[in-house]
C-alpha cells in the first residue's frame, strides 16, 4: 500500500496509473522477467545502450576473471590450508567445482551474435552455494546465510572495499568472522567453529593466511 501511494504522488513514474489495480498491474507486469521492456502495454522504456554496445559489454562481462591465489607455496599458507579442512570449513566452503556446458541465454536484441562460452571449467571459489543458518545476534532472512565465496577476499584491504566480513559486515576481520558462526550451539558451523577457537594461535594466523591468499 505504502508503494502505491508513493507511485500515486509522482507522475513521471513508469508505474503510474488512475487506481490502485492498474498500478498494481504496471507493477507486477513491468516487473517480471519475460516482460518486453521495449515493447508492452503499460511503458517502454528508451535503451540506454545500443545492441552492438551491449553486447560488447556482455563480452567483456562474460571474460572478467576472479583474481589470481597468491602465497599458495609459503609454509604457513600450506598449513592455514591443512586445518582449514581438518576442522570442517570445507563441508560448507567447499574448495572446488566443475562448471557445466555453459548454455547461456541470448537476450533477443544481440540473437545472432555468439558470445564466449567458457564451459567446463574448474574453479575453486570455497562455496557451497547454498544457504546454511548461522543464528547470530540481530540476524536477517530468519538466520539464513548464502555461503560467502572466499576467493578474491584477501584483496579487500589492497583494492579498498574493506576488510569487514560477513553478509552485513558485522565481523571487522577473518578471526572475528568465524567466531559469529560459533554464535549459536544451533548454528550448522558451530562444531567448525569452535575447533578454531581451540586451536593454537599459530594455527589460527596460518588459517587467517590462507584465507587471504585464496
């Protein structure tokens, strides 16, 4: 209600409408999918780019890379890698997959213009993908958490997205990050977690180190 009002009040919105069930309908139309934003009944709307420049810029989306593991030879790193997996961080970050055929779909106004395809590929992105409760303190989505791919994270502090950690950045570093998913005896990382808490410091800073070189 509180959208349709607002959508009420201005005009210039693509979802403005007499009454409440036309907007409702904009909304809902508009909205999906499969919708024609070109080419419906209730707005089309103008192209910011042109076919030939979208679909550039698809190709360049398509090849864009995470970036390179680093330090995977030193000592310490080897052995952050060893406990990482011996107290379970990997049942739910889990190192590797192998992608599939890569059957895109093709937008309809590049149809005809074949895209790099970069199928079967092995990629270690230290994700399950998929949803797992943690039960924190002031938690969202009823404590459902995606697992957080790690690759490409060490870099947050180097390229100036930050060094905070977790879905709403509560955790100011690594060691911070693991302990709130020992928040809980509930949470389905608890048993992991808490096997770090008991681990030596040295063993702490090694997983800390792999963790930044992945």
């Amino acid at each position: 209600k509180e959208v349709i009002e607002k959508i009420k009040n201005d005009p210039t919105s693509p979802f403005w409408a007499s009454t409440d069930d036309e907007i409702s309908k904009r909304v809902n139309g508009l909205l999906k999918p499969g919708t024609n934003q070109f080419s419906n009944e209730w707005h089309n709307f103008e192209p910011e780019m042109s076919a030939d420049h979208f679909y550039e810029f698809m190709v360049w989306h398509r090849g864009l890379a995470i970036p390179r593991a680093r330090n995977l030879n030193d000592a310490r790193v080897q052995q952050g890698k060893k406990v990482f997996m011996e107290i379970g961080c990997a049942s739910c970050h889990r190192p590797s997959w192998k992608t599939g055929s890569d059957n895109y779909w093709t937008p309809n106004m590049i149809a005809g213009k074949k895209l790099p395809r970069y199928a079967n590929q092995t990629i270690y992105p230290y994700s399950d993908m998929m949803q797992h409760k943690l039960y924190m303190a002031n938690d969202i989505h009823g404590s459902w958490c995606r697992t957080t791919p790690l690759w490409g994270r060490g870099l947050a502090a180097i390229n100036g997205s930050g060094v905070e950690r977790l879905h709403d950045c509560r955790a100011r570093n690594e060691v911070e990050a693991i302990m709130w998913h020992a928040y809980s005896k509930n949470s389905h990382a608890y048993n992991s977690a808490l096997k770090f808490y008991n681990l030596s410091k040295a063993d702490r800073d090694a997983v800390v180190m792999f963790l930044r070189s992945i």
